[in-house]
C-alpha cells in the first residue's frame, strides 16, 4: 500500500472514501454483473465493487501494483488482473468468452488518454451495459454539452451518437493522492439501443465531424470544403452558412450519408 504514485501512468489514488461510497453506490453493482475495472491502482474502487459483485476483472499497465491489489483482494472475491494496456482490450471479444452479453465498465481513468479510453469504448458500444468514469471535470463538461454551448465539440458529438451521458458529481482534487491539478467529475455512460443508433457509416461520421470543429469558427461550407460543397451539405438539410458548434449530432449524421452517397 502506499508505493509512490507514477506520473507516467497518471496516477491519482482515490483516497477520501466519502467519494468511494458514492461512485459504488452509482455503479451499484450485483452479483450477477460482469465488471470491469479500468486502472485499480491499490484498488481503492475494487475492493468495494468486489465486494458488491462478487467477481471482477481489472485492466491494469503498471506490473508493480499487481502483486499488492492480489494480495488485498485476496479474501474480497474473485478477482481476474489482465496486465494490459485497456486501449489494446478487445471488450467485445472480452464479453464473448466469457459468455456475457454485456458488460459493466468503471474506472478512476488515468487522465493522460482519457479521450482514447472513451474512444476505445465507444467501439465496442455494443458489448458494454453502463460505464461510470473518473474524468477531468472540463472532459465531463464536453461529453455532456448541448450545441451552441462553447464546449460543444468533437467529443460531444462523437459520445452523443453512442451513448446517453450523464454527468454524476463533481470530485475536488484533495480527493486524491496526489492531487490533480484540475477538479474531476463522475460521469455515467449508457450505450445507445440498437433501434436508437444512426445509420451512417462511422468513418464517415468521423470525418465529418473532424473536418467540421477542424474549423469550428469558419462556416461549414469553409470547413467542409474538402470534402462537401454547399449544394452537398443543403441535401443534407444543414445551412452551409452554419458553424458546426450549432449543429445537433443528427445533422452531422445527415452530412454524413452525404458524403457516402458522393
Ligand atoms: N482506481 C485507482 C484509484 O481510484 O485510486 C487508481 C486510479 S489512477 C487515476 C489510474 C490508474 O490507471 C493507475 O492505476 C494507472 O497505473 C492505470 N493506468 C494508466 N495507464 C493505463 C493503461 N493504458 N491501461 C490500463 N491502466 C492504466
């Protein structure tokens, strides 16, 4: 307990357990949930969620935490360690052999590659029930934001069209061991329904919506001009005299198709 925490690997340990309590209790786990820790640490989160669940399986990349979260967990539950980098986690296949359909995600992110976590996680949408993550507050404010808002952007776009997002509390830094430079805030995320889901192709989307807050100031005609002109971005019943920060994520999914049909 207690090793000197990695910058590296972006360590912050949870330790005030007034904020424990209240992430457990918004995961509130079961026993017949599959769970999956993103970056246990000393296990501040995992003793608790084992305790709730049962069985759980944690992503962990620093090989010198391992051997003490074992031996902590040991009396807790059943507790599977894949010593891995999670943004190289195959979810999908994870849920798979494991015989799941979905699974549940949570974790105090490590701050450095949380837009690639959430990336990652989107991919595999389809296999995951909820996820409740540790974010840098500003990143919660961007996931959640609504268009027109000044933080409405790729991120918000590109969650929105996977996933409901609900912010959950704010956390202050002296919550953590050390503490971050910036506050942190609790998210939930609820994978989309099938029948909710666009149908547009994700790459598409992707390049769209790059393209469009590659710009954010110009106007989409400018922005786009790559990639669709204006008569192209009209048939998709978006005002090409628009900024992208005032679209809502369905019309970047119009302009999208638009831009397969080419
Ligand atoms: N869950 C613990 C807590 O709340 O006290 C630790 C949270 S700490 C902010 C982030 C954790 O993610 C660290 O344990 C760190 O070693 C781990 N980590 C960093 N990069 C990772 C990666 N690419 N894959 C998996 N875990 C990673």
């Amino acid at each position: 307990m207690n090793a000197r925490p990695k910058k590296s690997f972006g360590q912050h340990f949870l330790h005030d357990g007034r904020y424990i309590d209240r992430i457990v209790s918004a995961i509130r786990p079961r026993a017949e949930d599959f769970v999956v820790e993103i970056g246990p640490g000393e296990g501040a989160l995992t003793l608790p969620l084992l305790a709730a669940a049962r069985r759980l399986t944690a992503i962990e990349l620093d090989t010198d935490l391992i051997p003490g979260l074992q031996a902590r967990a040991a009396s807790a539950g059943e507790l599977h360690i894949v010593h891995a980098d999670v943004l190289k986690v195959d979810f999908t296949a994870m849920a798979h052999s494991h015989g799941v359909s979905r699974l549940r995600i949570a974790g105090n992110l490590p701050y450095y590659i949380s837009s690639p976590i959430l990336f990652h996680c989107v991919e595999h949408a389809a296999a995951i029930q909820d996820m409740h993550f540790m974010l840098q507050k500003e990143v919660v404010d961007r996931m959640a934001a609504e268009p027109g808002s000044k933080t409405y952007g790729r991120l918000s776009v590109m969650l929105q069209l996977a996933c409901r997002v609900e912010p959950l509390f704010e956390v202050p830094p002296e919550a953590f061991r050390p503490p971050p430079k910036v506050d942190s805030a609790v998210v939930r995320l609820l994978p989309l329904a099938p029948e909710e889901l666009h149908d547009a192709r994700p790459e598409h989307v992707y390049s769209v919506v790059k393209a469009a807050f590659g710009q954010r100031r110009k106007t989409l005609s400018n922005a786009l001009a790559q990639l669709l002109d204006a008569d192209a971005i009209r048939r998709a019943d978006v005002d090409p005299r628009a900024r992208a920060e005032t679209l809502a994520p369905a019309d970047f999914v119009r302009l999208a198709k638009v831009y397969g049909d080419r």
